[in-house]
C-alpha cells in the first residue's frame, strides 16, 4: 500500500529554530496545565463526537482555544493542525506547522484519572522537530529537539537498547493486535501493558520504562507526531505498520498504525508480523 501523500507545500524556506520552537513549546504546555487541571476532577462538561470519535471536554476546547492563539501568535507563519480544531488544508499547506492534541487520553481525564497529557509538536517538511508530551497530573514533561536529544523532566533520556527478544519483552500493545491472523506463526509470549494516552505510550518507551508499543490501528498524527520525535531522539526506530518512516500533515491526518522500539527488537517485530496485518 502506497504512503498517504503528505498536502502540497509552499516552496521550501529555512527550517524552523528548533530550540526556541521547543522552549515556546514547553511554555505553551505550562499555560495548557494550568486550563486543564482548573476543569479535572470537578465535573467538566463532556459532549460526544459523531461517528464514534470519542467524547470531548470543554476542558479540550479550552485548551485548544489557549494554544492556537499562544502558539500561532509566536509564530504567524507556521500553519495549525488540532484534533478540536476543524481541519483546514489551507491552514496547513506550508512547510511549518503546529500539530497538536490538547488532552491526548481525554475518556481518562473526564473519569478523574491521572494519565492524560497535551501532546505539541512542530513538524517541518513532514517531520517532527521539536516536540513536547505534559503530564500535569503527573508532574512530568518529555521533550525533545531535532539533533539534540530527547528528555524527562530536563534529564536526558534513552530508550531500551538492550531490549530483550520479542518473547520477552515488556511491550504497550492492546489485545486486538495480537490476533493470531495478524502474525507469521506463534503470537509472541511478550507482556501486555496498557495507557490510555498514545503520546505517553511512546514516551515511555523512549525513557526505557517499556520495551517497545506497537498499534496496527490507523492512528491520529496529533496522537503521534510529538511522542515520535521524543522516540526517535532516544534511539528508537518509529515507523508505521509495515516499517516506512512516518511521514506527518499527510491530507487524511493519519498514520498508517505505529511500531516504536529500540532497532533489534523493532525489527524481529516487523519481520513476524504477517503481510499487510492491519487493524480496522
């Protein structure tokens, strides 16, 4: 299957300062804390999206509101992408663009549960370069810049590079994706665990907590871009489902599934997944 083609851009301009985006970044996430945790655990308003797309907070548009205006009023000429924002392919033709999920974990949030984050990222010519994952509930902020590594809470961090084989590795993977059908022979032995946010999934393998996560489920990119850069600069391999690099702003808004681990394990996983195994 072809990669989605990522929507026509502008004639290319210099890339992004990547330090100060991601200082403006991990500003803006601070503001956003303050929004979110005003409305968590005191019964914020929730309405459901059509099509089973999930429910939103007003607690979402809240933050969303705060961090179009805060970030694209630092940066005018870069465009915007934002799960509670309407998709505009104009705002979003040029080679520099916010891309931005305000509560990534939002069934979580509105339940009162602590693990939620806002997931900012600046991608540039369909690459992320700078990139923030906030807790608030948590206290925690990954982050990380194109070249200059990726950290938690300031300390530099690296994913698992001693990871163990796929049979025995701790792995961020929901049941669906170990279908039988979805594999070449046995299902791997692995261990399952769970967190109700995308971003933070990633994140945490590139901290090393887990050894690898794998979705074959198409994925939101305002779920992935942020998390992807904070892998990859803590020496993972992030790719879709079939291994091609993932490639953001694309016109569907979508990632063809997500596989993030450390290189070795990254590719005993891909090699025993079978053929075209995807979930709907």
């Amino acid at each position: 299957m072809p990669a989605p083609e990522p929507v026509a851009a502008e004639p290319s301009v210099p890339g992004p300062d990547v330090a100060a985006d991601l200082a403006l970044l991990i500003e803006a996430a601070e503001g956003a804390a303050e929004i979110a945790l005003g409305h968590w655990r005191r019964d914020p308003k929730v309405w459901h999206k059509p099509a089973d797309e999930g429910p939103v907070t007003e607690a979402d548009l809240a933050v969303d509101a705060y961090l179009k205006e805060r970030l694209r009023t630092e940066r005018p000429g870069y465009g915007w992408m934002s799960e509670e924002t309407p998709d505009d392919r104009g705002a979003r033709r040029g080679e520099t663009l916010f891309i931005v999920d305000p509560i990534d974990g939002t069934r979580a949030y509105a339940r009162g549960e602590p693990i939620w984050a806002h997931a900012l990222a600046v991608v540039h010519a369909g690459r992320p370069v700078a990139a923030v994952v906030h807790l608030p509930a948590q206290e925690t902020r990954y982050a990380a810049a194109a070249g200059q590594g990726a950290t938690r809470d300031g300390v530099p961090i690296s994913a698992a590079a001693a990871a163990p084989g796929l049979d025995a590795a701790e792995m961020l993977v929901t049941r669906q994706n170990l279908a039988p059908e979805l594999w070449r022979g046995p299902v791997p032995a692995l261990t399952r665990h769970f967190r109700p946010s995308l971003a933070y999934r990633i994140a945490l393998v590139a901290e090393g907590r887990f050894h690898g996560m794998l979705t074959l489920r198409d994925s939101w990119e305002w779920d992935v871009a942020a998390g992807a850069l904070i892998a990859e600069e803590a020496g993972a391999r992030v790719t879709d489902r079939s291994g091609r690099p993932l490639r953001f702003n694309a016109a569907g808004r979508k990632t063809a599934g997500i596989l993030a681990a450390p290189p070795a394990l990254h590719a005993e996983a891909l090699g025993r997944l079978a053929p075209h195994a995807r979930i709907d």
